[in-house]
C-alpha cells in the first residue's frame, strides 16, 4: 500500500467509530491517562470555566513507507485558556541550534558518550498546580454526564504543560546528579 492510501482521521466518529485501527488507537490512548490518574472526575465549581480538548490522529510510518501504527493523541485547546485564572506562566528552555552542534563536537572531541531520550506520554509527567477543568474527552464512559475531568497531570497544548514537564525532568536531573 501507498503512503497515500491511508487516511488520518479529523474527528472522533471517523477516529474511532468507522476504523477499527483508530478505535484501538483511542481506547490505547485512554488506558494510558487513565492508567496515570491524569484526571479526577469532579462537578465543575462555580465561577470556573472548562477547556475543551480534541483528538489528533496520525499515521505514523516505517522508512519503506508501510504502517508502523496509528497513533491518537489527546490534545487540549490551550488557545481558550486565560492567563491569570487557568494559568500563572509559561516557560521552556530551548537551545539554540549552535549550542546543539557545539555540544556535539565537543562529544565527537572528546569521545564522550551520547544517548538519545524518548519519553513516552511526556507532558503526563508534569503534574499541575493551577486547577484546570477540561470537557469530557469522547469517548470517555467512566464519567457522569454533569462531571468533568479535573487535570492533575498536563495534556498536550495547555499553556503550562511544557513548564510542569520541564520542571519534574530538571528536578530528576539534579537529584539524579546530586546522588552520584
């Protein structure tokens, strides 16, 4: 099969009602926020608003161009966050691309060893300290319908995620480097 043959789906129906493969997707996706106690099913407090959320779906592909899984990603709209009430600051290093190359010459110099970090579900790492109200994901059944999911752990897209995630790997790293 072409890379073009597959489609990636744009909403929930087609994601996980009309592909099996996007329905195992969803439900893999699911057990793992579940499974990292992301959210608490809670009322919604009065004078609090929600942020809505979304499912992003994409094909991802071997180097000869055959499937190597359907990925679906719970995302939410951070765009419809307000600073001050749903979040205080955002912040997240970035190095410049000079300093990347630097390092590495200095590793290729100095025969340093290299290893490379892949972290599943990354943003579920970094725990929240501001409350945030998200509405319920589709596709979610363990909830009651006036509920909502209070976030205990970031999502991808909210305005503080990177900041929560950086600071949880920058504590691991010191105490990690602290304990040597």
């Amino acid at each position: 099969m072409f890379i073009s043959s597959h489609v990636e789906s744009n909403t929930y129906f087609e994601a996980a009602v009309k592909y099996d493969c996007w329905r195992k997707a969803t439900q893999c996706e699911i057990s793992a926020l579940e499974s990292n106690q992301t959210w608490e099913n809670v009322l919604l407090p009065k004078n609090k608003t929600v942020v809505g959320c979304k499912w992003v779906s994409k094909i991802k592909y071997n180097v000869d161009g055959t499937v190597e899984r359907y990925n679906a990603r719970l995302v939410v709209k951070g765009y419809t966050q307000t600073e001050g009430i749903d979040y205080l600051e955002t912040f997240f290093p970035v190095a410049k691309i000079t300093t990347i190359r630097l390092l590495l010459s200095l590793a290729s110099i100095y025969n340093w060893e290299l290893k490379q970090l892949d972290i599943n579900n990354v943003f579920l790492h970094g725990e929240l300290k501001e409350d945030v109200y998200m509405v319920v994901p589709s596709g979610l059944t363990s909830i009651q319908p006036e509920q909502v999911c209070k976030l205990k752990k970031a999502l991808y897209d909210l305005k503080q995620g990177s900041r929560e995630w950086f600071a949880k790997f920058f504590f691991l790293l010191l105490w990690d480097i602290l304990n040597l």
